[in-house]
C-alpha cells in the first residue's frame, strides 16, 4: 500500500484526535515498520489495518466508522493535491466510472508498483452506477467512503447500497449508486 494512504492517515488521525493519539496508535499497532512513513514509500497493507484498529480501541469508533471518514477525508484531499483528475468532470458518475481508465491509469503512472483495486463498471445510466470492488485487501468501507467524498463534492443527491458478491478469495462487492 503506498505511504501516501499512510501518511493521510495519520494526517486526519492528528487533526480530528490529536498528535498524541498519533504517537499512541502507532505504538498500540507495534508496527515493523516503526510507523515512519513516506508519500512514496510502499508498505505492507497490514500495517494499515493495525492503525485502524488501535484507533477504534483506543476512540471507542467503530472501525468501519472510522475508515468511511478516512475515505471521506482521503477524497478531499486527492481533491486539492491533484486537480487535473477534475478537470471537465461536472458530476459524482462520470468522475467514479472513469476511476479504472483514467485515475488508477494515471496513478500507476507516478507509482508504478501501486497495488490498486479494482473498480469493474456493472452499469451506468443517467440514474444509476454500479460498480463492483474487488481487492484481496478488503477495503470496501474505505472505498465507500471515497465515494461519499466525492458524492458530496459534487453537491450530493446519490445514495449507495452495497452488496457482497461471492465470498472467500472470490469475494467482492457491489456498489450501486442512484440519484434522488
């Protein structure tokens, strides 16, 4: 998983809670990596769960909770550090259906080994996106969670439902987005 993911991590982690909340997490998580993070630096997935769950512990926040707010946290800030990805992008559907063509190609660009999910467009209409997720990391709820930033950058007014596709290895999930 790319520093990036980690460094905004810890970035919302001292803004919301604090920097000694920061310090405590990363040594509840008693990461191998000593919780020293670059932007470009690639680290071990694993580590990200652990910050997650010392934090849930440690703020009495659901987990899920907390990555649908770092989801949300995550989007605002790809919003201000690249605004080219925006550019003639007028809604939440055209900006989430082009995540595999335009901004995970792009992203593969600047980080060559980035290990990105995959983002599979099932359906899209006027009215209706449905996008399957599939990661061996499981990180649906940061997913949704990006998708909720973005939803409210584009003025709201969609809703998504989930729902889980297969299990074990084989398993994904589904998220459809309508307008109301």
């Amino acid at each position: 998983m790319k520093g990036v993911v980690f460094t905004e991590f810890l970035e919302m982690v001292e803004s919301r809670f604090s920097a000694d909340m920061v310090d405590d997490i990363i040594d509840d998580a008693n990461l191998p990596s000593g919780g020293a993070y670059t932007a470009v630096g690639t680290y071990p997935h694993d580590e990200m769960v652990a910050l997650v769950v010392a934090l849930s512990k440690r703020s009495g926040a659901a987990v899920r909770d907390l990555l649908l707010a770092f989801g949300e946290h995550l989007f605002g800030r790809f919003v201000a550090g690249y605004p080219a990805f925006f550019v003639g992008v007028t809604d939440a559907f055209t900006f989430l259906a082009g995540i595999e063509d335009i901004i995970h190609r792009e992203v593969r660009k600047l980080y060559p080994d980035a290990e990105l999910p995959r983002f599979d467009i099932e359906r899209h209409t006027d009215r209706e996106l449905v996008l399957l997720y599939q990661s061996g990391r499981h990180f649906e709820d940061l997913a949704e969670g990006l998708m909720r930033g973005c939803i409210a950058h584009f003025g709201g007014g969609i809703t998504i439902a989930r729902t889980v596709v297969g299990e074990g290895d084989a398993r994904s999930e589904r998220f459809a987005l309508t307008r109301v």
